[in-house]
C-alpha cells in the first residue's frame, strides 16, 4: 500500500468541501465577459478555460463518487455565445455544488473510489476536490485582477492532504513545479507554492471588477 493509499482526510471531507466550495463560489463574482480572456497563473491559459477545465474536473470527482470509478474527462458542453462569463460561472458553481452533494452522501455510505486498480477511500476523492476548489478559487481571483489568500485555516488542512498527492511521481501533466517562498510563509503561499503557483505573482494589468 502507498502513500496515497494509506492517507486519509483528518476531518469530515463535506466540512472540508463546505469550506473549499465557499471559498471559490465566493470568488466567481469577480468574473465578467471581460475578464475571460484575461490570463492565469497556469501558463498558456486564459480564465475561460480554466473555469470550462475546473468544471469539467468537478463533473469526474462527482461521477468517481457516484459511480466508484474514476473515467475519461467528460466532453465539454457548448458555451452560448451570448454570456459565455455567466454560463462558465454557472457551471463551476454548480460542479461544486454536485461534488459537495455526492461527497456528503457517500460519506455516509462509507464509499471507495477505483481509481487505476487502487482502492482508495472517497475522502481521498473529496480532499482532491477541496484542493481542486481552493487553488482554483484562488486562480480565478488572481486572474480577474483581484488576488485573495485562501483561508488559512483551510489551507493549513489542505497542505498535508496536497504534499501527499501532488508529488514528484504525480506532478507532471498536472501542477508547475514548487515554488519557493520565504521561511515564514503563511498556510496559503504554502500550499500555492506546492501546487506550482507563486503566491508573489503581481495580475497584469486590466480592468478588475470591483476595485
């Protein structure tokens, strides 16, 4: 059994969630049609397409818990044209929403997760979307012009959930490499520099909403 295998969620993962999920639903009203374009800490990526790629993540952590497997990325849903900013937003937020629903549930029922031939404990799935909220929350604050830390409290439970997970063997494909940060760096530059973001980073310039 490795690492992964072995680790579990210190807390009730739908507390964990809870948090994750009103830390990112509270940043998506700084998103605008104008903003979409706007780049992220992610290179080569514009908000647009992170917000569509967390979406589409939130939709297969759900199903792992519903189904017990793990499958391919689901196929992205046509944006209308006509409020692509609502429609992406609306998507995220209700992918948060589902994964916070079926984790409760599974929790309950003391669910696995399939997951390459491993079995792994649905709190592992939940602490992944967690984490998946929480930097995402974050990258979608920075990215619209207006940078919040994740809370404390919430990235100090995330960080040893995190460093298990996202290691050297895990990393490629999904995360930048780590970040340095100073010695007296708080729970959130921590866990954004493990994650392969510079919690430093100044937003380009542009327009942000409500500044």
């Amino acid at each position: 059994m490795n690492a992964v295998e072995r680790a579990t969620v210190p807390e009730r993962g739908s507390d964990l969630l809870g948090r994750s999920m009103d830390f990112a639903v509270d940043v998506l009203g700084l998103v605008d049609a104008a903003a979409l374009g706007r780049p992220t800490p992610c290179r080569g990526w514009n908000l647009g397409m992170l917000l569509r790629h967390a979406a589409e993540s939130l939709a297969v952590l759900s199903e792992a818990i519903d189904t017990g497997s793990v499958g391919l990325l689901p196929g992205a849903e046509p944006v209308p044209v006509d409020d692509p900013a609502v429609a992406l937003t609306a998507a995220f937020r209700a992918g948060a929403v589902r994964l916070h629903a079926a984790w409760t549930a599974a929790e309950r029922a003391g669910a696995t997760v399939g997951v390459g031939g491993a079995v792994l404990g649905a709190g592992l799935v939940a602490g992944t979307g967690a984490i998946e909220l929480a930097v995402h929350g974050w990258d979608i604050a920075w990215s619209a012009g207006r940078p919040r830390e994740i809370p404390a409290e919430l990235a100090g439970r995330l960080l040893p959930l995190a460093s298990v997970l996202v290691t050297g063997a895990t990393r490629h494909g999904l995360f930048a490499p780590p970040v340095p940060v100073p010695a007296d760096a708080g729970p959130s530059d921590l866990l954004l520099a493990h994650l392969g973001r510079d919690p430093r980073a100044v937003p380009p310039p542009g327009q942000a909403r409500g500044a």
